[in-house]
C-alpha cells in the first residue's frame, strides 16, 4: 500500500543517530556528566511543587521560565522564546518565516536536521557551502546569500559537525545581504575558547537576527529538551502565532529553571569537558591524525581512508563515536576522562591494525 506522502518527503530518512548498548558511548554530544546531587535534588522538590496541579495547562507563554532564561543570556525576557529543543525552536521559526514557496539556506557540512525541519514545514532547502577547511569567509559568505537570496539563513557556530565557530564578520555580512530572517545556531557556544564570540552581542539594531541556544548540552539536561532562542520581541511575537497551545509541559518549565537556579554549579563541568576536547585534539594530532578546531564539545578527526572501517573497530573495541557522513572523518564527543582514555587507546589499537592489514593481503598476493 503506498501512501500520500508529500513529494518532498519521499525517499527521506528520519534524522538519528545510533544508540547502542557500549561501554563508551561518545557519539551525541551529550554532557557526559550526571547532574550533581544538589541539582538533582533541586529538580526534584521543584517538579514535587507541581504535581498537584497537574490537572491545569502549564503556563502557555512560559513567563517565569523566559525571565531566568533572559537573567542567564544578559537580554530582556520580551526577547526570550522557549520550546522543546532548539530544534522546535528552530521549526517553529520556519514554520513563521519560511514554508512553501519560501526557501531557505545553510553552509554545509553542517547541522543535518535543519534540511530536515525544511522539509517538514515546506521550505526549499539550498546547500550552501564552506571551504576545504570548513571555514566560512565574510565575502564568500555574503556571494551565497546574494546568489541565492532565501527567506532563512542558518549559521551554525560553533558548527555542528566540524566544531569550527564563525567570526562576527561572517554574521554581520550575512545580515548585510540576506533578504530574511538570519538564525545562528549556537547550541554549543558555552564550550567555545577564550576570545570566540557569540551573535548574541549584534541582537541590537539587527530584528532579523535570532540566536537559539539549548540546555542539553552544557547543563546537561538533554533528557529534559528545553531549547530557546533570543531575538527582537517582534520575533517572539511571530513564533507564538504557530505554536502549538500549552507546547511546554509543567514540569519540563520547572525543571529547566531549577537547573537555571543551578547554573553556576552546572556549568562547572564544562571547563572540564573543554580541558579534555583539548587533551583529546593534542593526542590526536600527537598520533598523526587530523583534526578541525573546535569551539564545542566534540572533535572532527581524520583522515581516513575508509572512515566507515575505523568506526567499526572502534565499536568492536566497545566505543561509538558518530559516522557524520564525510568522507574521511569522524567525530567523537568529549566525554569524561576515563571515557576518553578509552577511546584513544581503542583508536590506537585501530590504527595498528588497520596500518597491519594491507601488509598482510599484499604478503598473502605474493605467497
């Protein structure tokens, strides 16, 4: 039997990444640390405070949980929107400035679910592209937009899969030419190094400018999903005609802004998670590897003859690391120390035996 489905939808496959039952799982870009035990109780007595009122719709603008949000970002709360994931947040920003006859535009390789939100809210989709070394100048940049000319930009900084943030210069000259709506991606900012800045300071002046950002990186709260953006209030304005009514759960709203409470303590593990992106980007490239400088909590490393191979052995080795789809790359999430001493030394073993093996069919041809 074959379905109505949308034209643009066939052939397309659900966005995914494998979740395996391994000892060192590094293949998300999850906060590899559990929430400290003064944050789980928090959490706990805040969502205990609500279960007697759970027979009542949560807040439906989700006030209280924006004014903690807007106090951690420096911004007013009329600037605050927040959703279940960046990734609603994200939808629902197409849902308002894109749909069908719309297009919109991302420099790839980047994050794979922003064709995918395209798709399903009938926004064409435009790969634009980044160099070599997946960088991103201002000029060429500024070149795609104009050739172009979509309804929605998406920059992702620091970008999703290679880990390599945008200077403010790249924004500023999207923002120059784009005709719409410019959306930078910064779902890893808190991990990015000294000196690397955020879009957040050009929200001034530029209303067509939205940054969303997620908990569920560096608050370590994926399992709750609460993503939000910052932008001009006319923004949160228009992203509140598509919502769905009641989208945020009580308890999600009193969970997040428990952790917000806790932020100080939170973000603790991030230098730690940055410290050990460092260590694993020095031995890396100690054990003549490639990689591509990262500003969040995951490394792209290479090159690889057959990338797919070596995502093999590791795994056999009991460590997942994620298959991006790039030729000659892969990219592994910085996880705690232990998780990170393994697969080091699980890729090591790797390369020994991938570096063995072509020796021994060559010996087998000769014999």
């Amino acid at each position: 039997m074959s379905l109505p489905l949308r034209d643009e939808l066939r052939g397309l496959r659900p966005y995914g990444a494998p979740q395996l039952d391994v000892p060192v799982r590094l293949n998300t870009n999850e906060n590899s640390y559990p929430l400290p035990d003064e944050v789980v109780a928090a959490v706990e007595k805040a969502l205990a405070a609500t279960l007697r009122d759970l027979n009542r719709y949560p807040d439906r603008d989700a006030v209280a949980l924006r004014e903690d949000l807007a106090g951690y970002l420096g911004v007013r709360a009329d600037q605050v929107w927040a959703a279940n994931g960046s990734n609603e947040v994200q939808q629902q920003l197409l849902q308002a400035f894109g749909g069908p006859g719309r297009s919109a535009l991302g420099f790839v390789p980047a994050y794979s679910m922003h064709p995918l939100l395209a798709a399903g809210t009938g926004t064409s989709w435009v790969d634009g592209h980044r160099d070599e070394n997946f960088e991103l100048s201002p000029q060429e940049a500024r070149r795609q937009v104009a050739a172009h000319r979509p309804d929605v930009v998406f920059l992702c900084s620091p970008n999703n899969p290679t880990g390599t943030a945008l200077p403010l210069a790249v924004v500023e000259a999207v923002l120059h030419e784009a005709p719409g709506m410019v959306v930078v991606d910064e779902a890893y900012a808190e991990f990015r190094r000294p000196g690397t800045p955020t879009a957040l300071s050009l929200l001034d002046g530029h209303p067509r400018l939205v940054v969303t950002r997620t908990m569920s990186k560096a608050f370590a709260l994926a399992g709750v999903r609460l993503g939000y953006l910052a932008a001009d209030p006319a923004v949160v304005d228009a992203v509140q005609l598509v919502r769905l009514p009641y989208h945020l759960s009580t308890l999600t709203q009193a969970a997040a802004r428990a952790a917000l409470a806790h932020a100080e303590t939170l973000l603790g593990t991030v230098e730690a998670i940055k410290a050990e992106r460092d260590r694993i980007v020095r031995e890396l490239v100690a054990a003549g590897f490639e990689t591509a400088p990262s500003d969040a909590n995951f490394v792209l490393f290479g090159r690889f003859a057959d990338e797919k191979s070596t995502w093999r052995r590791l795994l056999d080795r009991g460590v997942l690391v994620r298959d991006v789809g790039l030729p000659g790359w892969l990219r592994v999430t910085a996880g705690t120390p232990a998780e990170n001493d393994a697969f080091l030394h699980a890729l090591r073993v790797s390369a020994r035996s991938e570096r063995s093996e072509p020796r021994s069919r060559e010996r087998k041809v000769a014999g």
